[in-house]
C-alpha cells in the first residue's frame, strides 16, 4: 500500500490585472494619509524613543549616553514635585468634572421649555479656544480686581490669592477646569437619553423613589458612559499643559508645574531635548499603568445584554 502524500496547502490565486490595478488605484487614494501617519506619527515616536538614550540639544548632533537621562530624571526634584502636581489636579479634578457633568447633563435631561436653547449654553463654553479661556479666568481669578474675590467682598469675605497663592494655586486650576464640561456632559446627556423607559417604569412599580432609581436604575446603564469619561479624564489630565501655561506659567513657586509642561520646558527651553524624550515615555508608562489599574478595577460597569 502506498504511502499517503502529505496534503498540500492551496496557494493564493494569482490577481487578475483589474484586481491589480484596483488595488493600486486604493494604494494611491490612501498614500498621502499612509505617508503622513509614517512621518509626523511613527518617525517622531521612533526618534523620541533613540533621543531618549543620548544627549541631544537640537544644535548639534545626538550622543550615545545610555540611561543616564532616565537616571537624571528619577534624581530631579522637580520630577517628583511635577509628578506630584499632576495627581493632585488628576485625582481631585477628574471626580469633580465628572460629578458636576453628570449633575448638569441629569438637569438637561428634564422636560422643559427652551431645553434646546439651555442645552447649546451650557455646552458653549467647552468650544471656547482654551488661549481665550485660560486668559478669561486669570482674569476672573485676579485676587486684586477680579471678579470672583469681588463677588466675595460683597458678603464680607476676603478672597483668597487664587492663582497667585501657592496654597491657591491647584484649586483655582480645578475650578477652572470646570469651565470645560460641556463636552462630557453632552456624552452624558446621550447616555441617559438611551436608558430605557422600562426600566423606570418598572422601579416605579416596585415604589422606588427618586434615589434609589438613580441608584439602581440610571448609574448601572451609565456606567460604561462614566468609565469612557474617566478614561478620557485621565488622558487629558496627564496631557495637561495649555492652560496652566497660560495661567501660571508654572508658578507660583512651582505649585502649578505639571509634568507636561516641565517637559516643554525642557525640550524648548533649555533645550534638553534627550532628557524630555525619555521623560516624555515615563510619562507614556504613567499613563499606560494608570489606564490598566481602571480597566483591571472596572468590574462595577454594566454592560447591557444584547440580542
């Protein structure tokens, strides 16, 4: 008896000359985004990652140094106060922007007249190019003559130094930041509008009241909305340079020095351009761990069974 032949693979049909013409005409209509995405996104992260490891000042060629500018960094001070600020705003300002979000888009959800007209209000202010924010709340902030510590004085309280107070400083960023809601309040806003009528219906049935159908009604069918604007929360924060640029320019005394910005400083300041490459991929690292522990610790989202 014959021994049997090992079955062979069948190989890939060769392409007809239109399949051929029509995959270069596709290669063609997508080469400027495919040559754009190669120079401006995958070369810049391959020389961050290759600055990293030298000694580059822009002027002059980059010298092989190793880790020493991952060495130099750990030893900084100003890393760990950089670092330190940057939590601050990110653990105490992500939860206030996503409660007072949900609180207004849970406002807006309500039947009433001109819903559309306060909707597009408070929405506006997300819009606002954030050179022109910024300016318009150091501006609100000004301890000698800014409107804010003005309104206080009228009720006999002595405002406090705001952005010029280093004890000040962090908190008048937060309630800044706040100016800027408008973008998760609307993503909020279309998430409650997707929870089903049913459901309330049924609490109601069941005599739920108005906490207990928040509780267990809106936050459970809200939870993937919440978990995306955390995500997103957690991104922008540690990306955070515009306006505290603009603002404080870092100060007073460091208090408002956040990584980003130390990193700016950096690279277009003192032109350390190695040393802000390798604290650009710590910073990548930060982040990477912070959005791995929130999608390890994501067992509270709900997700709907879908048919």
């Amino acid at each position: 008896m014959a021994a049997a032949r090992p079955r062979q693979r069948p190989g890939r049909a060769a392409l007809t000359p239109r399949q051929r013409r029509d995959l270069w005409l596709g290669l063609a209509f997508v080469s400027p985004w495919l040559v754009g995405f190669l120079v401006f996104t995958v070369y810049p992260v391959l020389a961050s990652l290759f600055f990293s490891f030298t000694d580059y000042n822009v002027v002059s060629a980059p010298r092989w140094i190793g880790t020493r500018n991952y060495a130099d960094l750990f030893s900084d001070p100003l890393f760990g106060k950089t670092l330190y600020n940057t939590l601050y705003l990110a653990l105490l300002g992500i939860p206030f922007s996503l409660l007072v979000s949900l609180l207004i888009a849970m406002l807006l959800n309500q039947r009433v007249r001109f819903q559309g007209v306060f909707r597009t209000l408070y929405f506006l202010p997300s819009v606002v190019p954030a050179v022109a924010a910024a300016l318009l709340w150091r501006w609100f902030l000004n301890p000698d003559y800014g409107p804010v510590n003005e309104f206080l004085w009228q009720f006999g309280i002595n405002g406090p130094g705001w952005l010029a107070d280093p004890a000040w400083s962090k908190p008048a960023l937060i309630l800044a930041g706040l100016w800027g809601v408008g973008g998760s309040m609307v993503i909020y806003l279309a998430g409650l509008q997707n929870v089903p009528v049913a459901l309330y219906e049924a609490a109601d049935l069941d005599g739920a009241g108005s906490w207990q159908r928040f509780r267990y009604v809106t936050l459970p069918m809200l939870s993937p909305v919440i978990l995306f604007n955390l995500i997103m929360g957690i991104i922008t924060s540690f990306q955070a340079f515009t306006n505290i640029y603009i603002m404080t320019g870092g100060g007073p005394s460091n208090s408002t020095l956040v990584y980003a910005l130390y990193l700016y400083q950096n690279a277009f300041q003192f032109f350390r351009m190695g040393y802000a490459s390798a604290m650009a991929w710590v910073l990548l690292v930060i982040t990477t761990a912070a959005l791995a522990l929130v999608f390890r610790t994501s067992g509270w989202v709900y997700y709907e069974a879908r048919e």
